[in-house]
C-alpha cells in the first residue's frame, strides 16, 4: 500500500492545559539513513509529554515538536542501511517525538519487534518504561540478585514495569502507591510490600519491612520531601536513582549519612541521549527482557486506550493520576 503524503497528526497550538492539543494535518517524511517510517497502530502517552505540552520540556534539537515518544506499528518505508528490517514488520520503538500521529520515523538502533504474544497496540506500552527502567535501574544503580528495590509510583506505567522486572530478575521489591487498589495491583506484580503512602509513612514501613536495614537501590519520580526520607531509607552502599520531580527538584538534605554509608545519587533523561547510547539499551532488553514478555513471566499494564484525536482527554486523565499502568493512543 502506498505511503500517503499528508496525515493527521496531533500538535501542541500553545503551552497549556489539555485542550491545546489538537489534530492537525502534516506532510508525511520519508526515512532517511539508517530509518524506518512506521504505519502507527498505538502511541504511549507518558510524563514528558505532559511537560512538553505545558512548555517545561522542549524537544531536542532536531527532534519533531508533535509530541509522542514511544509508538507500535508496522514499518512503512525504510530508508538506506536499515539492515534486516522490511517492510510490513511488526515493531515498536522509541522515538524522540512524533508518536501522537498517524505515521512516525524511528531510528534502526531504536526500534524492536514486538514480542510474541504481546497484543501490537499493547507493544506502544513497552519503549519509554521498558528504556527508562533498564537504564536507571540496572545499569546506572546496578541493581543485582538478592538486593531489594524501591519503587515509589509503583501503579505507573514506570513503577509496573520496575516492578516486574526486579522481582524476575532476582530482587526483592517494595512500592509506594496512593491506594489500597494501587497497592494491590504493586503486590499482583511481584511486590513483596506496597505502601498505600496517603494512610502510612513509608519511611517508618519500609524499615519495619527491613529490619531497619533500609534497602538497596530506590527509583523515585517524586522528588521533594521524598529525599531525605529516601537517603534515611538507603541501606549501606544503597543507590537512589531519580527519574523526575513531580513533588519539586529543590530540597534541604543533610548529606553526612551519604558519606558515612557510602550511597550513591543518579539521575538521568532519556530523550536527549545519543541514538547509540539508547540503541545500547534496546540491545540489552531484546538479550535479557524480550524473552520474559515472550514467556509471559512480564506484561506490559494498560489502564485505557483513546483515539488520537482524544489526545487531550487522554492527558486530562493522566493528570488526574488515577490510572494504573500506561494510557495509549489508538491510530
């Protein structure tokens, strides 16, 4: 079927609340070198982009302003040195922008089949967790066997994937959530203790939880006065990895305890990494996550799909942060 010149796709018309998003008409772009364009089926809708549409993240240089960055689909064009993928394939990526639209391009190094048995819409769900998690997680804290982990927000499409993943891959796991369904949801997935944080002080139940060790590595995505709980929580040589500040970036903490126990502090983005950095990453999830969607031992969590032109009813309800698992689009 030939590739169309125009599609519909989805534009930010101004900072703002979710009804600046609107759809839009844009030339479709023919993959370059080393690209593939994707017929999209499905776009995950995620954090970044909520702060893209209020002006707090702009894309990176290059990078396309319609928002998106993750999609599932099948490949519609390839440009030159693309290596074996074809036409046809089934695939989802990660992509630096350009996901809420009707065609996206990717780079080869981004792009993976869609595991077998996993629904293609449903795949949209797996690039910017399944990316953010592996490379925070496990390469930047170096999360091993037998350690215990952290996880606040752990009903997110980022806490549900940090969830599954460390429980299968040998770790003890722990979650905050903000209720009792999202708590019971953590603890499906592999968490041996989730905290409903609006009833309990998870400082105070993760310790008791521990024996007062504290634990290994903590993801937070909160910020604010969750850090100096979470470095009173880091057992010795513990790792906190921050992923985003949802509760504020600036903060007073009393840094003598990480110099008496030796803890580590990361953080990191991953839109503005290197397509060959992020290419390293998809490498390591095909080797060691792939086969566990595949065996089912992994799932991704889908809360809901909207329509693409509902884009702005779909950043409403994240807003609203009572969904559980990701919120995709449906093209």
């Amino acid at each position: 079927m030939p590739v169309p010149t125009e599609m519909i796709a989805i534009e930010i018309t101004e900072p703002g609340g979710p009804d600046v998003l609107k759809p839009t008409t844009r030339p479709v772009d023919k993959p370059g070198n080393g690209e593939v364009l994707i017929k999209v089926v499905a776009a995950g809708i995620n954090r970044p982009d909520v702060f893209q549409r209020k002006g707090a993240y702009p894309p990176p240089p290059g990078a396309p302003d319609i928002p998106g960055l993750e999609v599932s689909g099948t490949i519609a064009a390839v440009g030159p040195d693309v290596g074996a993928w074809q036409v046809g394939d089934a695939i989802c990526a990660l992509v630096a922008g350009g996901g809420y639209a009707e065609y996206c391009l990717a780079p080869v190094e981004q792009v993976l089949p869609v595991p077998r048995g996993i629904d293609l819409c449903d795949a949209a769900a797996l690039p910017e967790t399944f990316f953010t998690v592996w490379t925070n997680v496990f390469d930047r804290a170096a999360l091993q066997p037998g350690e215990s982990l952290l996880v606040h927000g752990g009903s997110s499409g980022i806490g549900t994937t940090a969830i599954q993943l460390a429980k299968n891959l040998g770790a003890t796991v722990y979650a905050t959530a903000g209720s009792p369904e999202k708590c019971a949801l953590c603890e499906t997935l592999g968490a041996a203790k989730a905290i409903n944080y609006r009833e309990i002080d998870f400082e105070d139940a993760i310790r008791t939880e521990t024996g007062g060790r504290g634990v290994d590595v903590i993801l937070d995505m909160v910020g604010g006065d969750y850090v100096p709980k979470n470095l009173r929580l880091l057992a010795t040589e513990g790792r906190l990895v921050f992923i985003a500040f949802l509760n504020g970036s600036k903060v007073e903490v009393d840094f003598s305890r990480l110099m008496r126990n030796r803890l580590q502090i990361h953080g990191s983005t991953l839109r503005p990494q290197s397509i060959a950095a992020k290419g390293k990453i998809a490498e390591n999830l095909r080797a060691t996550v792939w086969p566990l969607l595949e065996s089912g031992a992994i799932r991704p969590i889908i809360d809901s799909r909207f329509p693409l032109a509902e884009a702005a009813q779909a950043h409403a309800l994240m807003e609203t942060s009572s969904h559980m698992g990701k919120i995709l689009l449906t093209v």
